[in-house]
C-alpha cells in the first residue's frame, strides 16, 4: 500500500514540478511584487496607486467582459440550439461549418479586420451605403467600447458554442422526445429541459471567455479609442513605458481577484464531473 | 361529425405548416446575418491585401493591385536580412 502511493507520487511528480516551475512561481512572484517595496517590506501603496490611477479603466473592463459575456451567452445559445433542435437539416450543417471559423483566426488578425471593418470608411458603412440603407453623412464609427464588445463576442462566439452545442447533444435525447411527443415547442423543449442540464457547461463557456477576454491585448490597443481602456493595456503601459512592474503587478492582482471567484467556480464543477467532491 | 373531424384536422396541418413556413424562413435570414457578421471581416481583410485605393464611400476599391502586398513583403524580408 505504502509502495504504490509513494510510486503514485512519483508518477505525478513530473507534471507538478512543471506546473509549480512555471505557473505557480510566476503567479506568486507577481502576487509578491504586487504587495512590497523594492526592499521586501510589505506595503498597499501600489495598489492604492493602481486604483487611484486606473480604476476607471477598472470599471470598464469589468463592464467589457459582463456585456461580452452575456451577449455571449445569448448569442451561443440561440447557435447552439438552433444545431441540435432545428429540423432543417442542410441549414444545421451550413451554420455548423461557419460557426467554427473564427476558431482559427488569431485575435490580432480579428482585431486588424474589424479595425477597418467597423470604421466609419469600413466595409461594413460601405456595404450599407451601397445597398441604400444608409447615407455616407448617417455612418457611425464602431471603434471604441462597442467595438471591443463585437470583436470579443465574433471571436469567443466559436469556442462558447462548441461547448455549448457538445453538452447539448450529450443530453439524453429520450427526454427531449418525450417532451415532443407530449407536445412541447421546441422553445419550451430549451428552456425547460435542456438549459437546466448544461448550465455547468454554459458556466464554465462564460468563465474561460471571461479570462480570455481579460487577458488580450491586442483588441483594447487596435479597437479602443485610448481613455478609458481595459486592465491589460494599462499593465503592458505601466512595464513598457516606466518600467513600473509593482504598479502592473498591483493591476495584474486586481486582474486575478475578479477571476479567481470564476476559477474557484470552474475548478469546483471540473472536480464535480469527474466525481471528486 | 366525420366531417368536422376532418376539418379539424386539415386546420392542424395548415396551422402546423403555417408553423413551419416562417421558422424556416427566420432560421434562414439568422444564418444570412450571422454569415454576413461572420464573413464581412475577414473579406475586408482580403479585400484590403488586394487594394491599392479605396475611398469612403465606395462599397469596393477603385485600384486593384499587389503593389502594397509585394512592398510589404520585401520590407519584412529586408528587416529579416544580417
């Protein structure tokens, strides 16, 4: 009994070094350096600065995510369920090849398209002048925090609605034919029987997009008109520009308190699948 | 009674491909926005890699050309060079 957990130990060594090396020193280092002084004593200050300088961009950020994720949300949902409960087949596989693309489409090429896309002269004013719908002098420009938002949910889009579309059709489709055959809409069929089961799933969608979203870089720069601006673009300003890595830490902890309650939550539902609480 | 039965019946399949008509036809303008949502940037990226002007409002460019591609690839090769 004794060999086999100390073989058992030495099995998982590897891949805790590993995980200890190069996630947890890192994440600590920074938590460290977040909360002292260049001589080691503790202090508040650079948080205090972090908030006194950027909790506007706090503020904004934490805005950016909620509405990306809940249009997220909606957005993946409706795709989702529009696959598996749609009876038009050819129209399923259709949407099931193109949901998929943005996939594979890095995020600083998704934030150059839309860039020019959603600018005032973009092709999307563009297309709206030329099919009539709009004048050149009625085109709005979509650069900014709306912008952030379409480029964050075209992008996550994908990734939520494959999870999302995988836990609808692991469902136990006997129940969904029961409810058709007691005469259920295909709405009712969503809301009351299969959005109650894979609310995990959803949950854990959102909490990945959610980190995602917070740590890219490149959108803020490329879509955002400047002030007021996301965490990440503040924390590269802060180390590219002064060289202030306690000021970056201090905002990278901000960064790590708001998604560490999601963490908590994901990694509790992944334990739970796997039948360890 | 056979009659109105019958009726009846016809009604409910009227009613159920009166159902089917308009879903079918909102699924199809969905998936015309989503595509057109999907598909708008990434052909505004190509078209700009192929672009040599392009003035606001024309819906495409007035000069097509590899000019603007080439002269970038020759700067990144010349960046790259000892």
């Amino acid at each position: 009994m004794r060999s086999s957990t100390s073989y058992n130990l030495w099995l998982i060594a590897p891949a805790a070094l590993m995980v200890g090396l190069f996630f947890l020193y890192p994440l600590f280092f920074s938590l460290y350096s977040a909360i002292t002084t260049d001589e080691g004593g503790l202090t508040l200050a650079h948080l205090e600065k972090a908030f006194e300088l950027y909790s506007n961009d706090i503020l904004f950020t934490i805005i950016i995510v909620l509405a990306s994720v809940v249009l997220l949300a909606i957005l993946s949902i409706s795709i989702a369920a529009l696959i598996t409960l749609s009876p038009f087949r050819s129209i399923v596989s259709l949407l099931g090849f193109i949901y998929r693309i943005p996939l594979f489409i890095p995020f600083i090429v998704t934030a150059q398209m839309m860039r020019t896309f959603l600018a005032k002269n973009g092709l999307m004013n563009n297309a709206f002048i030329a099919s009539g719908m709009l004048t050149p002098l009625e085109t709005v420009s979509f650069l900014g925090w709306s912008g952030i938002i379409i480029v964050f949910v075209w992008k996550q889009l994908a990734f939520c609605t494959l999870l999302i579309t995988g836990a609808m059709a692991a469902l136990d489709e006997s129940q969904i034919r029961a409810a058709r055959n007691l005469g259920a809409s295909r709405l009712r069929i969503l809301f009351q029987i299969m959005l109650p089961q894979i609310t995990p799933t959803i949950g854990v969608a959102m909490i990945l997009s959610t980190v995602t979203i917070m740590s890219v870089l490149s959108v803020p720069l490329m879509i955002g008109t400047g002030t007021p601006t996301m965490i990440a673009t503040d924390m590269a300003f802060r180390i590219n520009s002064y060289g202030d890595y306690h000021v970056a830490n201090a905002l990278g902890l901000v960064s790590y308190l708001i998604c560490a309650g999601l963490a908590w939550f994901y990694l509790r539902q992944s334990l739970k699948d796997k039948g360890a609480i | 009674m056979r009659n109105t039965m019958k009726h009846q019946l016809s009604l409910l399949t009227l009613c159920q491909s009166n159902k089917i008509r308009p879903s079918f036809w909102i699924q199809c303008v969905f998936i015309l926005l989503f595509a057109f949502a999907l598909f708008g940037p990434i052909t505004n990226l190509l078209i700009w890699t192929v672009a040599e002007t392009w003035y606001f409002p024309h819906a495409l460019p007035s000069e097509w050309g590899l000019n603007i591609g080439t002269k970038s690839l020759i700067l990144t090769v010349m960046s790259q060079a000892p």
